[in-house]
C-alpha cells in the first residue's frame, strides 16, 4: 500500500528546484541588504554595514519621487484596468454571433510579449512620428504632435495607458468567469420578483462577484508593483526621472550602478509591501472557502 | 435579450475596446510592410503605397547581417523555450497529480507556498539569482534562463494541471486500481490519456511565458550570440536611426506564434487563469 | 467465489469513527447489502474491503485470506462503481477488456470472455461505442460487464443503480437478481435505497453513525427490528413510532391509552425502561368509524391516496401518524376515528436505549 511518505515523492522535484530558486535568494537578499558591496561584485570583500543601506534609501529624494511614481502607477494601472475589463465582461456575458471572436481579439493585448508592446508603443507615442498624433491632427484635434513620451507631465500618464492596454483582457476574463457563477435562478428569481436590470445587477451580480474582484485586484496590484518592461524599454525611467519607480530604480542601482548591497536593501523594503499584499491575496482566495 | 439602451451601449463600448486592442497590431503590421524611407514620413502614409517585404525578407535570410542576427536570436528562443517547457512539464505534472489527489499532511500550507509565488517581484529575485548563477558558473549561459524560467514557472503550471486532475473522476483511477493496476499504471494508462489535453495547455503557456520573458534574459545574458528575442529587438536600435520596419517585423514574427496558440487554446488558458480566483 | 469476513474493522477521519468495530461475515454466493444513510460508513466499507482505503484497525479476509495489505489489484474482486468509472477514452470492448490484459491473459481468451460477457448482458451491438455515447442504463451494463469477465472472488457494488431513472432501476434491479442467481456470486452490496436492499438481498446490513445496527434477512428486518433506527429506517412508509409512557395494564401517551398483551407488557417491565416507543407498521393499524373498547381515538389530518392503497396521516394526542386503508373507503380531514392496533405486529422499543423490547 501507498504511504504518505510515498506521496511527498511525487511533489519533491517541484519543491525541490522551487526552493533552490526561490527561498534561498530570499534569504540572500536579506542578508546582503546590511552590507556594503563593492562594484566588482568581489563578495568576499563586501563590509557589513548593520541597517545603513535602509537609512540611505529611505532619505534618498529620489526614491520620494519615485515612491510617488509607483503610487499612481500602480494604483491607476490597476483603477483603470479594472474598470475597462469589467465593462468588457458585462458587455461580453451575454451570448451572441461572434462572442468568442471578440473576446479572442480583446485578448491579443494580454498575450502579446511586453517588450514587442513596448517597442510598438513607443512607436505609436513617437514624438515626431507617432500614429496617434497623426490620428489627432488628422481628425482636426490638434495642430502639432503630441509629446507623449518626452514630456515629464504626460510621460507617467502614457506608460499607465499602455500598461492598462496589456492588462485590461486579464481583469476580463477573470471577471467574465465571475460572472458565469453568478447563479442564473437567482436572477430570473429577482426578475420574477420585478427587479429591473440595473437592481439585478447591484443586488445580486455584485455581490457575488466580491471574491473574484479581491483577488483580480489584488493580483492586478502585484503586477503592477513589479511592472518592469513596459516603463523599461519605453524610457527607462526618463526623461529626468519622471517615469522612474521603485523596480526600475533597484534595477538601475543593481545592474546599472552595480550597488548590490543598497539594491538589496530597496529590494527588501519592496518585499515587505509585496508580503503585505499578499497576506491579503492569501487571505481573499482563502477566505472564500469558508462560509462567512 | 430585447433591445434597449444597455446592450446597444454593449456594443459600442465592445467596439471601441477592440480599435483600442488592435490598433497597435495593426500599425506593427503596416509599418513592417514599408521601406524605411515611408516609415518616417509625418504625417505617415495610412496605407502603404509601396508595400515591400524586404523587412522580412532581410529578417529571415542567413546571408545578410542582420537576418543572421535575427535567426540565431529566433533559435535561442525557441530552445530555451522548448527546454522549460519540456523540464517544465516533467516536474509539473507530478507534483499536480500529488496535490491534486493525496491528502498529506501539509498539503494546503505548501499550496499557498505556490500561490503566494504569485506576488514575488521577479526583480528581487535578479540580484541573489545573478550571484547564484555567477557562483554556479551559469552567468552568460541559457540554462541559467531555462532554470529561471522553470522555477517561476511551475507554480502556475501545477495549479493549472491540478485543475485538470481534478476533473478527472477518482473512480477511474480506483476501477484501474482494482481491474488490476498498479497505482502507476493506473496514472500512466487512464489518468495521463484523459488529461492530454490539459497537458498540452499547460506546455504551451510555459512556452509562450518563456518565449516573452524579458528581465532575467536581460540580466543573466550578456553575450550578443546567446540573447533571445525579447532582448534582441535592441539590437533594431542604433545610435543614429532606428529601423522600425525591421523592429515591427521582427516583433510581428515574435508575437504571431504565441497569439495564435493562445487563440486557438483559449479556452483551456482562460479556465487555467480564472479557476482558482472562482471556484472555491 | 468466497466468503468475505470482517473482524473488528474500523476506520476514523479525525475524531469521529467513519465504521465502528464492524464484524460482518459475508458467505459464499451470498448476496448482502450494506445499507444506511448517508454517512452512515457503508461506503467506507466497501472501499476498505476493495483495498482502496486502509483499515485502521481490525482484519478482512477474503476466501480466507488476510488481504489488509495487499493491493487491490491482487485481492481478485470487482467492482462497480455509482458513476460506472468507465474509461471514457476507451471503447466498450476495450473497456471490458481492461481488467483482462493488467492481467496478461491471452489475446484469444480476452475476446473470447468479452464476447461472451457482452453477449450475456445483451452488450453486443455497442462493443464499438464510446461510454458517452450510450445511455445511463447501457453505461450500467457495460461497468457490470467490466466486472463480469473477470469471474472474480467476489463482486463489490456502489450504489449502481442509484444514476438511473425510476422505471429503469426497477427493471436493472430484477437483472441484477438474476444475474446473483445464475452466476451465484458472492456479492456486497451498497445502497442508501432501503428497497432495493430488500428486494434483492439474501441479507441486509442496516449500518448507521458507523456501527452495524442489524445483520439479518431482510424479512426478519422488516418484522423484527432490533431498535427504533432500524425500525424507522426499513420499510416505508417508516414505521410510526409513538412515545408512550408504561402504565398497570399497558401504555398511555397524553390523551390515549391501550391495554398490551400480559407477555409484551411483562418484557418491557422487566427491562425497567421508563419510557417506551410504540413501534407500528400503517398496516398493523385497523381504522374503525366508531368507538369500539381496546381503540384508541385519532383524527385525520391529510389523506393521500396512491390507487393501490390510501394512506392518512392522523393525529394521536401529541403524536402523528401514518395508517393506510383500502382505496374504496373515505375520509374526510378533521373527522376521527378509533385505531385498532394488531398486537402480534406491536413493537416496543425502550427510549433511552432504543433497543426493542
């Protein structure tokens, strides 16, 4: 007879190799976060420096303004994405020629690779050449081009456009799947009752869509928090900064300054917020198996 | 559904959606079909009034510089992707048959373990990572990449394979069991049949996850022959012009794989994506 | 074919025990139902005795071996199962063919006994379908088959015909009679459907809360239950059961009274109980239109007839209960009427204990 002992056999490998690569550098990061590492990357000479990195990323004026920047990216990344994704999937739940069509083209923005988005985008927002400013001079709306990207006041603004283009076919589906549970009986139950749709809606589909909402913003809010390609390859931060978040931030002071030990610390501090977060995202997908 | 203002508003708000979704598809496209010349007139020619080729042609023919560029990053890709998914799905499809059907001790705490991988900044994880790799000797090689990707990408692939367990009655395996089959046998000649399908979905969402990954080939590569081609769409960048002919073509030639195996598999990744967010 | 024999067995789930020190012995060529409600651990028991789940404690053996730690596949049974765990990938013959190859048999011998299995179970023309392609009732055949070709020691049965219809499960239940007779299998049985463990048994194992309550044919069941649960659960409609309180010539609830036979009454004395339920079948009731001495006045609340046979639920001081009369006769709701109670069909079953008296 199979044992218990047997079955952990099946899940070792994955354990395994998740271990590996995922605690072991959490670990790490922790402890390189309190010291002080040379350019070389010569760990063996690196100095130990108790929490001084925290002190200098948290007095750092930049990482205020970029703590700023990743506040309005994520949260109206996540906003807007959602709002555009539910309306989808209520303008979707309902059966018609062509259903499957459309969600399928809707979808092309979520599967298509950030970076060749990025590029495109970059390419659409161009300042001298870009499409949507043609679009606009075109249809009379405006008379010079627009500088999406090369401008501090709108730079910010267009990066969260095109991150809730690539994300808005996510909070779709997950909510077109919400929408399927809601129970059909229920509804016509309401109706019969003499509900009119707008009541149907607010009494009985919202409601039951409060898990599935929890769990698709808050996973929306890690995306975000970790968003890294698309303000990446579309200005690196730029101009002067104005684009520049946490993640971006980290990577430059990791991989542009080679500043492993301060990187680390800001990783940490990002981790933290990161746990917090999923604490909540745990406790939403755990807290729905329960009768409340 | 009688007529009435909401589902007219439905479909203008559906239409809307979709220029939106498609429109930089679309400008990728005709870009990709001028010459370099047309691509940065202002205001641009809507509809290519020489539509060439060329793009492409330069793009996948060995003997010119940048199709030989192009090709070797197209072949880095498609091994590195083709290596997690097959490791992938090795490791996966286990560990989902495990959590799927045994009730051992510790099981939930492990599957929130997985879940929870969900919300780790891949980003955090680059600097002890690149020490690692630096340390194993990895750096600059793609099995670092394959490794990486593995890793990240189990979770997912566990959980979506679990599904389809799930959906495969116990009472097959335990009529197996007693018709004369091993615990194995029973796996390998009822579970794995019926659960092929799943099997195949869950392969090529690794594909496709591993074909678009940008940061770790970012950091982890460093020599030009071995980058893959998320990172080597730089390589259209040059200090004094940009090709963006050749950049949207080679983008077009990345993205259309992937959106068409997405597409024609739809259905399997939208269950995998939304099943743990909605069923209890 | 075997005896199945089961010593002391129990299984637990956390706290509460799922099967309680059951010791059954099952003959052989018997056919034996578990049944109970749900919950009640008559599927934990065939599951334990087909080596898919563990015993924690205790032994069963088949044909006289211990099989505690041997694997399903080696303890020579079949089963089938409530939702027929067809291979739904597989054809109906490979399908029947299944258990014959995990055990090498000769190609010429496996077509051989699907053949003839297919042929006994009127199977034959679907050999070439898939499972989803075929009816409830024609999936019920073919998981039946699967389990024929094997000619195992003993047949285990889930719930089989519990995913059928009405009028199909009526007509499976006789061929699966049938089938017990021509082949005299050893057979266990589970069912939550009391009925048709007393139609097709040889005897019936009433289980609940994890404990075997009553092993025994199920006439005997039916007429003798050893207690209230027993008596509650056999038989339908239930038997009425009736707190009562033991008086100088017999028993009394509030507002009723009746004299008992010197022996019933004497058993029940000499149990001591306090207070006692009158255990009775609708038909062991007698409905007169007017007084008569030894019945007790009831009204009637609802009448139900059924064409064969009328039922009515009446009214005794605080108690309901179910009687029947033939269908020729009327009654109107609120009208009363005197019970007279067949003493040689009367149980008494102590109130704290339950036990019959």
């Amino acid at each position: 007879m199979v044992r218990h002992r047997a079955d952990y056999l099946y899940v070792a490998p994955a354990i395994l190799v998740m271990g590996l690569v995922i605690a072991y550098p959490v670990w790490f990061t922790f402890y390189l976060s309190v010291f002080s590492t040379p350019p070389n990357l010569a760990l063996e000479d690196k100095i130990f420096v108790g929490l001084d990195n925290y002190g200098r990323i948290l007095g750092a004026d930049s990482v205020r303004e970029a703590s700023l920047n990743t506040l309005v990216w994520t949260v109206a990344s996540t906003g807007f994405a959602f709002v555009l994704g539910f309306g989808a999937a209520l303008a979707l739940n309902r059966p018609f020629r062509g259903r499957g069509l459309l969600r399928g083209t809707l979808l092309v923005p979520y599967v298509i690779s950030a970076v060749a988005a990025a590029y495109v985008w970059r390419w659409l927002l161009h300042s001298d050449l870009g499409v949507i400013s043609a679009l606009a001079m075109a249809s009379g709306l405006r008379s010079t081009p627009f500088n999406f990207l090369d401008n501090t006041d709108t730079v910010l603004a267009s990066l969260i456009m095109v991150n809730v283009w690539k994300e808005f076919p996510f909070v779709m589906i997950m909510m077109l799947a919400g929408l399927q549970t809601v129970p059909d009986q229920l509804l016509r139950a309401a109706q019969v009752d003499g509900a009119g749709p707008w009541q149907r809606f607010w009494h009985i589909t919202v409601p039951h869509l409060g898990n599935v909402s929890l769990v698709t913003i808050l996973l929306l809010l890690a995306a975000n928090f970790n968003g890294f390609t698309i303000p990446w390859v579309m200005t690196g931060g730029g101009p002067a900064g104005a684009s520049e978040i946490w993640i971006t931030q980290i990577y430059q002071l990791a991989f542009g300054r080679i500043r492993f030990g301060l990187a680390s610390a800001y990783s940490v501090i990002l981790f933290a917020v990161m746990m917090t977060m999923g604490y909540f995202y745990v406790r939403a997908l755990v807290g729905k198996d329960r009768p409340s | 559904m009688r007529r009435g203002f909401w589902p007219v508003a439905g479909w203008v708000y559906l239409g809307l959606l979709a220029v939106f979704s498609l429109l930089p598809m679309a400008w990728m496209l005709i870009t990709s079909i001028k010459t370099q010349f047309a691509a940065i007139q202002f205001p641009p020619e809507w509809i290519p009034s020489h539509p060439t080729l060329d793009a492409y042609a330069e793009l996948l023919s060995p003997s010119r510089e940048i199709g030989r560029v192009f090709l070797r990053y197209l072949l880095n890709s498609l091994w590195v992707s083709t290596a997690t998914t097959v490791l992938g799905v090795i490791v996966a499809v286990p560990a989902a048959y495990a959590f799927s059907r045994f009730r051992f001790p510790g099981r939930n705490l492990l599957f929130y373990a997985v879940l929870l991988r969900n919300m780790f900044p891949a980003v955090v994880f680059l600097m002890p990572l690149f020490i690692m790799m630096r340390w194993l000797g990895l750096v600059n090689t793609q099995f670092s990449l394959i490794l990486t990707y593995l890793t990240f990408g189990l979770p997912l692939s566990i959980w979506l394979l679990k599904g389809f367990f799930d959906n495969i009655p116990i009472q097959l395996e335990q009529a197996a069991r007693i018709d004369g089959a091993s615990r194995f046998q029973a796996f390998l000649l009822v579970v794995m049949p019926l659960s092929s399908p799943g099997i195949i979905a869950t392969a090529i969402y690794s594909f496709i996850q591993a074909w678009n990954e940008y940061v770790y080939a970012l950091t982890f590569l460093n020599d030009d022959a071995k980058l893959t081609l998320p990172v080597g769409l730089q390589h259209f960048f040059t200090e004094y012009a940009t090709n963006w002919p050749g950049l949207m073509a080679a983008s077009f030639i990345m993205s259309v794989p992937v959106v068409a195996m997405f597409l024609v598999l739809q259905k399997y990744f939208v269950r995998a994506l939304t099943d743990g967010a909605v069923k209890s | 074919m075997a005896e199945v024999r089961l010593e002391n067995v129990r299984k637990g789930y956390g706290e509460a025990l799922a099967v309680d020190d059951l010791s059954l012995t099952i003959a052989d060529g018997e056919f034996v139902a578990l049944v109970g409600p749900s919950g009640c651990g008559k599927t934990t028991t065939l599951n334990m005795i087909a080596g898919l789940l563990e015993l924690d404690g205790g032994e069963i053996s088949i044909d006289g071996r211990r099989v505690n730690d041997l694997d399903p596949k080696d303890r020579d049974i079949a089963m089938v199962f409530q939702n027929y765990a067809l291979y739904p990938n597989k054809s109906v013959r490979k399908n029947l063919a299944f258990p014959l190859q995990m055990r090498g048999m000769a190609r010429g011998e496996i077509a051989r006994r699907v053949d003839e299995a297919a042929r006994m179970l009127d199977i034959g023309h679907l050999l070439e379908r898939r499972p989803r392609e075929l009816s409830g009732g024609q999936q019920q055949r073919v998981a039946l088959g699967r389990a024929l070709v094997r000619e195992p020691k003993v047949f285990l049965m889930d719930e089989p015909l519990s995913n059928l219809d009405a009028k199909l499960r009526v007509q499976m239940r006789s061929e699966l009679k049938r089938f017990h007779q021509d082949l005299k299998a050893t057979i266990v049985y589970v069912t939550h459907d009391q009925l048709e463990a007393m139609t097709m048994a040889d005897r019936m194992a009433v289980m609940h809360g994890g404990k075997l309550q009553q092993y025994d044919t199920p006439e005997r069941v039916y007429a003798h239950p050893a207690n209230a649960f027993v008596a509650s659960f056999v038989g339908s409609p239930a038997m009425n059961l009736i707190p009562a309180r033991l008086t100088e010539t017999g028993i009394a609830g509030d507002g009723w009274q009746l004299a008992l036979p010197p022996a019933l009454l004497a058993r029940a004395r000499q149990a001591g109980s306090a207070g006692v339920l009158l255990g009775v079948r609708h038909g062991a009731i007698g409905l007169l239109p007017a007084a008569t001495p030894g019945a007790v006045e009831a009204r009637v609340l609802t009448v139900e007839p059924t064409g064969d046979i009328t039922f009515l639920n009446l009214r005794l001081g605080e108690s309901a209960l179910v009687a029947s009369a033939a269908p020729d006769r009327h009654f109107t709701p609120g009208q009363p009427l005197w019970l007279e109670f067949d003493m040689a069909r009367l149980h008494l079953f102590d109130a704290a204990s339950e036990l019959a008296l």
